[in-house]
C-alpha cells in the first residue's frame, strides 16, 4: 500500500518566520539579547538643583554664620593672648660684661711644677691644661706668683726663673685667646710700691718706680693680659694708683675684650681711701673680690660657717658687681658646700686651684690633674677612695660651672634671701610642743621670669626635713639640678625632701611664685 510522502503524518509545517531548508535553520540565533539603553551625557547640577541637595536656602545662612562666628572666635583668642603677653612682664636679660659671666680660676703654676717634681717650666703645664680646664667652664685665670716677691728693684717685666720665661708667658697668652680663655695677672703678694708708712700713702712713692710700673703694665696689656689684680693691703691701693691703672686698661679695653682691675678685699670692707669714698672707690675696679669664710688659723665649724655665709648674703652689696672666694679654710665637705654656693650666688665665682677637688692636706697636690691619677699602680684602698672622691667633686665642678652657663636664672636672676625653718631629724617630730633646734641650714632663691632656682645648704651634721609651714608660696614640685654627693636625680617634692648631713642642693622649679621678681 503506497504511502504519501506529500503530506499526511510524517511532514513538518514551516512556520511564516522560520526558513523550510535545513541551511537556513542554522543561520537562526539560539538567544536573542535586549537591545542596550542608550546611555545619558553627564550634566552639571543647576543652582536651584544644588540648594535643593544641601537642605534649601536655610542651610546657606547657617553655614555661612557658623564660619563668621568661627573666624570672629579665633581672632578674639588671637587678641587676647596678644593683650597677655603684652601686659605680662617680660625680663630682659642685662648686658654682662664677660668678667660678669665668667668663672675665674686661681692658680699658681709653681704648684704644678712641684706636684710633677719637672724642671722649671710651670707655665707650660699651664697651657697643656688648657683644654682641660675650659672643658669644666673655665673661662678666666688668675696667675699668681709670677713675679719675684723680694726682687729689688721691683721689675714686673721679669718672670721667676722657677716658673718660666718672657716668651713662655707669651706663648700661654696666645694658647688661652685661641681657647677662649683670658689671663689675669695677681700682684697681690709683691709689695708695688714697698713699705709705707699707710695704704694708701703716694705722696712717699717715687716717680720713677710709679713710671716702672706703668711701662711694665703697658708692656703686658699689649701681650693680650686681661686685667691685673691687687689686695686692699697694698700700699699701691690708692686713688691715684686705681685711677691711672684704670686709665691704662681703658686704652686697651674694646667692645668686644674688656680689661679690667680686681681688688682683692681682705676684711669686711674695702678700706676708704684718702681723698674718696666707698662708693669712690667701687668706681674705681671692675671686680671686687670678697672671701665667704673669716681667715683664721683652725679650720671652722658648720656653724661658724653658716654664721659668716648668713652674713653675707643679708648684706646688700649695692652697685658693686661681687666676686666671690671662699677665703678661709673649712673641712673638705664644707668646702664643697662652699662650691654650691658661689656658683649660685650673683656675681663671679672665683675658684682657688684645689678647690674643684677634696681640699685635704692629706691628698697631694698632684692629685689634682686627672692624669696624674692614671700614673699610680697598686693603688690600696685609702688612693682608691681617694680618687674616687676627687672624681666626684670634679663631676660637681663641672655641673655647676655649665648649669651657670646656660641657665638664665644663675646668671642674671633675682636674688632672695629665704627665712628657713626645719625640723631636726630623728630628734624632733612636728606633733612635738618643743620648738626645733637651731640648725645651721640656710637656703635662697634665684628667679627669672617663671623660672626658679632653690638652693639649700645643709652646714650642719644632722639630717633636716622641711617643715611644711615653710614657704607655701613656693611650688613644692621640682627637679634636682646637682647635689653635693652627686647623689641626687630626678624630680622631687619638697614636702617630702631631706637634708642629709653637711649636704647642698640645687633644685629648679618651673611654676611662678611670691617670690619672683
């Protein structure tokens, strides 16, 4: 039976959209995409579309009065820390002269000859140690014992045999101006003029031996000497003599090197001269050289020390510019007290040779030169302690000298005298009805604008706490700046702070208080 392959049951109906070839059944995509929306160009927002996002009109105005009250505050706080500082006083740092600033070094070069058993030639020890001395703030010297004592006639252009020559002289002048240092020549011990019958006396000194002397210290000032030096007990101590000897050092004296004539003062007071007064004669030197310590022949005890100390910080010195020495002689622990205290007083510390070290006759002079230490071997326990000791003071030495050099309230700042009251320890409580006992602690204030320098000194040999009651003025927080037993770091309170034995402090205290100045 014949099919039909026309039609009927196998055939397949081609759609309208759909090709009847196989080919072009192949052709067809199996997925058809969405066309892609076109995409819109950015545009910039309109005014109105801005004020719109921001919150409106509103939101404008109060942005705009929150920056004029930000502006308006900051300019107020500008002017009123501006009125603050203009109305706060201000201190201004006086011009010191470099003998203001300067810490004076005595020495007698024939010492260190001695110490190191060499040959003749002090001078030169002198100008290697140079470098050292101005390593622990020296910045001036005083050379003592140049000249022959019993030479006569006196000639000043002539320097002991045992000491050196002219040209080592010279070459210590040039070896000193390159390291900063200046030179003092002392003549305190020669007798200028020889025996008169007073101080004073001028009408009894030739004329040729007063020209000797000029043309000698012309000779000198010419070589670069800083100033010379003179005790009140010298016959040559007179107003002629200072007058001439001023005018002299004037005519070599510049802006920037200033000689100048030290008056060593022996007793309480300069003596008056003939035809002046004291302040006369204040006008007449530079320096005036005072000793803290009573020269007498034992040594002095705390007490006496503190007693002859209180007297001369109450005593106001008027315009004369101080120098201060320690003079007399004490036990090597009150001497370095004695440190403490003239190089924080006002004025020009002088320091003797020996005198940055333990001061005892039992430690040789040579013990004095760091490099002299170094040549012993086998050193027993009394040199190793010894030593030890000497480090120490050197270490205080020198952290005095540089905390006057670089803190303001050292150099040039308010001095205060300040009443101290102290409660002996263990010996009196503050709950106790007794009063405490008398103890030789004295204590003063150095100020420059907000800062303050506390100095107490211990002369006594019994510890000492602060009494409370003391001076509530004061900040009770500070700083340790040196101790005598280098022994003494970090910040304290003064509420809880302790004197030991024979001890002084230096504290510096940042906040303002009734006692500045």
């Amino acid at each position: 039976m014949p099919l039909n392959m026309d039609g009927g049951y196998g055939s397949v109906a081609v759609g309208p959209g759909i090709s009847g070839s196989l080919g072009g059944s192949e052709t067809v995509p199996l997925l058809i995409t969405d066309p892609e929306p076109e995409t819109p160009k950015w545009q910039p927002m309109s005014k109105e579309q801005l004020e719109l996002e921001a919150g409106g009109p509103g939101w404008r105005k109060i942005r705009s009065r929150l920056v004029l009250f930000f502006w308006l505050g900051w300019l107020a706080l500008l002017g009123a820390s501006i009125a603050i500082i203009v109305q706060s006083p201000r201190p201004v740092a006086p011009p010191l002269l470099w003998w203001q600033r300067a810490l004076f070094y005595r020495l007698q070069p024939i010492l260190l000859m001695d110490a190191q058993n060499e040959v003749p030639g002090g001078i030169d020890v002198v100008c290697e140690r140079l470098p050292y001395l101005k390593s622990l703030g020296v910045e001036a010297l005083i050379l003592e014992g140049l000249f022959y004592q019993d030479a006569s006639p006196l000639d000043l252009k002539k320097i002991d045999e045992r000491v050196g020559t002219v040209p080592q002289i010279q070459q210590l002048l040039m070896e000193s101006h390159k390291a900063g240092i200046k030179v003092v020549f002392d003549f305190c011990e020669l007798d200028l003029f020889g025996p008169q019958d007073s101080v004073g006396n001028d009408s009894a000194v030739p004329s040729d031996l007063t020209g000797s002397i000029q043309y000698a210290l012309r000779f000198w000032l010419e070589q670069g000497v800083a100033g010379f030096g003179i005790c009140d007990t010298d016959a040559a101590y007179s107003e002629k003599t200072l007058t001439e000897w001023r005018v002299l050092v004037k005519e070599f004296s510049t802006s920037d090197e200033e000689r100048i004539v030290v008056v060593k003062q022996t007793g309480e007071s300069l003596p008056a001269l003939n035809t002046s007064s004291t302040s006369a004669n204040r006008s007449l030197v530079e320096l005036v050289m005072m000793s803290l310590l009573p020269h007498e022949h034992h040594l002095l005890s705390g007490q006496e020390v503190a007693i002859a100390v209180e007297r001369h910080l109450s005593t106001s010195h008027g315009e004369i510019w101080p120098s201060w020495t320690v003079g007399g002689e004490a036990s090597p622990v009150l001497h370095r007290i004695l440190l403490v205290l003239m190089m924080t007083l006002p004025g020009s510390p002088v320091v003797k040779y020996g005198e940055e070290i333990v001061h005892s006759p039992n430690v040789s002079a040579d013990m004095s030169w760091e490099r002299e230490a170094d040549k012993t071997n086998g050193l027993n326990d009394s040199v190793g302690e010894q030593r030890m000791l000497k480090r120490s003071a050197l270490a205080l030495f020198s952290s005095l000298s540089h905390s006057r050099l670089r803190e303001e309230s050292l150099l040039y700042g308010s001095f205060t005298f300040l009443p101290f009251n102290t409660t002996s320890l263990p010996h009196y409580s503050s709950n106790s009805t007794l009063a405490p006992p008398s103890a030789p602690v004295l204590a003063f204030l150095r100020s420059w604008g907000c800062v303050h320098f506390l100095v107490l000194l211990n002369l006594g040999p019994e510890s000492q706490a602060l009494d409370p009651a003391w001076a509530p003025s004061l900040p009770t927080a500070g700083v340790f700046v040196t101790s005598t037993g280098m022994d003494r770091l970090g910040a304290t309170s003064l509420e809880t702070l302790r004197l030991q034995p024979e001890e002084a402090i230096v504290i510096k205290l940042f906040e303002s208080g009734s006692y500045s100045s």
